[in-house]
C-alpha cells in the first residue's frame, strides 16, 4: 500500500509539472514572416520607429494574403497599427544598415496563429492552411478565328507566367519544357480538346498536381476554360475576360494576376478551415510516457485546425486532453492517421496507444 500511495504521488507530480510547464505556457504556433525589407530616407525628421510600423504592416499583409482568397482581402484593408501589434508575439532585426543617406532594415515578424485567427473570424473571413505546392501549368492559346494554337514560345502567357510572382503567393508554377512531340499532339487533339485530359504530357512529369489552361481567343474577349488537377480533386472552371488583348503588356499582365488569384483561391478553397466550428475531442494518453504526450502537444501546435487544447484532468493512469478541432472528427481522425498516430477511438474518451 505505502508503495502505490508513493507511485501515485510520483505520477500526480508529474503530471503536475507537464501541466503547469508544458500546456498552459506553451503559446499557440506562431506565423513567422521573415526578411521584410524596409527603407527610408536619412533625413532630419527620420524616426526609426516609423520604418519598424512599416515592417510590421508589410509583415502582416503578407502573412494574410497568404491565409485569406482575394474576394476577402478589402475587409482588411483598413485594420490599425495597433492591432496589428496586438497580434506580435516577437520581432527581430535581422540587419540595418545605412547606404547613400538611406536606411535599411530586415525584419523577422511572429504574430500569434489564435490571434490572427480570432481577429480574421470577427471579420467573417474563413482562413486557408498555409500549404505551398508546385503545380504543372500548361497554358494553351486557341485561335478561334485562325483555327490555330501556340503553347511555348510564341505563347505570351507561358513566356510571361513567372516572370512576376508575390511572396505571399501558395502555388509554385512549373512550365513544360518546349517539346515538338507535345506541340504535334495537342494540335492532333485540337477538336476534342475541350475534353482531351493532356495525360500524355502531365505523365512526364513527377507531379500530382496540373493545371490545363485553355485561352481561347474570339472576337473582343478571351474565354478561359481551366482543369486543376491535384491528388483528390478535379476542379473545372470558366470564365469570360471582356475587351482583353492577351498581345498587349498591360492587358496580359492583368490577365496573368486575374489567373493567379483565381488558382490561389481555389487552392485555399479546399484547405479552408471553417473556424466557426470547434468540435472538442478528448484524447487520454499514459502518464509515465513523457515522450509520447510531449510529441503531442507538438503536434497538437504545428496543426492550424487545432483552435486550443488543455489538460482537462488526470489521475494515476492517464493524462486527459480536450482539443477543440476546427472542422469534422473524421478530419481529425485522417490527421492523426497521416501523423502514424494509432488512435483507439472506440470510447467516448479516445486513447493514443
């Protein structure tokens, strides 16, 4: 008896220190923004302070950019310094220096993921995973009225597509290499290529991702057929640009962002996070197994659809965890899965085994 009474004290103790040093102390996942570029003019007035505001500003938009589709980036527009530096947990100056009577500073940022994402949900603006993926791009210009195609060179959106790209962008684009081959067989398929799916050429390349842009060109408008490809989804989209010469700078440079935001937001689409739902999930893991409960809450830390977990109690066996999970329990349950954790959930209360 004197010894249970010993081993149970031995483990209420330490699950004591795992929740006052480990769960409640540890901060949420930050966003970290880094080598934000800044300069000012020396001059009699310059406040460094000013250029730092600036850094601060520069750092959030492109961190939101990043989070939000396009359609919600004017609801942010007008947000103030101040609770932008509500959101800081840390920032760092990477370098300063001063050249030619003007200063430069880069700038590291971490904002607080709750934070930004509680303040982006009081704006009704459902936030994305940040997910960077490359994606083939294959642009197609038709001719409807030439009956003729150009992909490569004599193409001005594949000469033109990474020729501009923003930091806070999530879609790396990879072109396909000039090919006659290619060229012959898509020419072959020009009256079926509305349904042709270009598998012969996206095989080439060791991607899971594509994406099939077909321009046609017709009197006065630019009609735009797009198949995005990825492992789970086959997206088809539509869209109609008015009064728009792709063979003109700047009307080929609006073309090309028009594009790009259009793939970002599908891309954010599907890893939206719905951050109106908190489903809570309790998880039991065996006290003695500090590694195992430490990995946890690493987990539990790095993964943005977790909104907040605590240590809801404990006894001599076990330590409980309550998780509110953004989005369905199956979710959580692939999640799990795909981390190679074996999660028990056959009771109301789940155990990580």
């Amino acid at each position: 008896m004197y010894y249970i009474t010993r081993l149970y004290i031995f483990f209420s103790t330490l699950a004591l220190i795992i929740f006052f040093f480990s769960t409640e102390n540890v901060k949420a996942k930050s966003f970290d923004i880094n080598d934000i570029e800044i300069s000012q003019p020396f001059e009699i007035n310059f406040d460094k302070n000013k250029v730092i505001d600036l850094g601060f500003k520069k750092a959030f938009f492109e961190l939101i950019y990043s989070l939000i589709k396009s359609s919600d980036f004017k609801k942010i527009d007008n947000i103030r310094l101040n609770e932008i530096k509500g959101m800081i947990e840390t920032f760092s100056i990477k370098e300063e220096k001063f050249i030619d009577q003007k200063y430069f500073v880069n700038l590291g940022v971490s904002f607080n993921k709750k934070k930004i994402f509680r303040y982006l949900e009081k704006k009704n603006i459902f936030p994305s995973r940040i997910l960077r993926e490359q994606f083939l791009f294959i642009p197609i210009i038709i001719n409807e009225n030439e009956d003729s195609l150009s992909i490569f060179s004599d193409n001005p959106i594949y000469m033109n597509w990474n020729k501009t790209n923003k930091r806070y962008q999530l879609i790396n684009y990879l072109l396909p290499s000039e090919d006659l081959e290619d060229l012959n067989l898509v020419k072959e398929k020009l009256d079926v290529i509305e349904t042709y799916d270009f598998k012969d050429i996206t095989k080439k390349y060791i991607l899971n991702n594509s994406i099939i842009c077909l321009i046609f060109i017709g009197n006065n408008e630019v009609r735009i057929l797009t198949k995005i490809y990825n492992d789970k989804n086959e997206i088809i989209k539509n869209n109609t640009f008015k009064n728009t010469d792709i063979y003109s700078e700047i009307d080929l440079d609006s073309l090309i962002n028009n594009l790009k935001n259009l793939f970002e937001d599908t891309w954010k689409k599907l890893n939206e996070i719905n951050t109106s739902i908190k489903v809570p999930i309790t998880i039991k893991i065996k006290n003695y197994d500090l590694k195992k409960s430490n990995n946890f809450e690493i987990f539990l830390n790095e993964i943005d659809m977790v909104s907040d977990y605590s240590i809801q109690k404990f006894d001599k066996e076990f330590i409980f965890y309550e998780v509110l999970f953004n989005g369905t329990v199956q979710n959580f349950i692939n999640i799990m899965k795909n981390k190679k954790y074996n999660l028990n959930t056959q009771k109301k209360v789940w155990i990580i085994e």
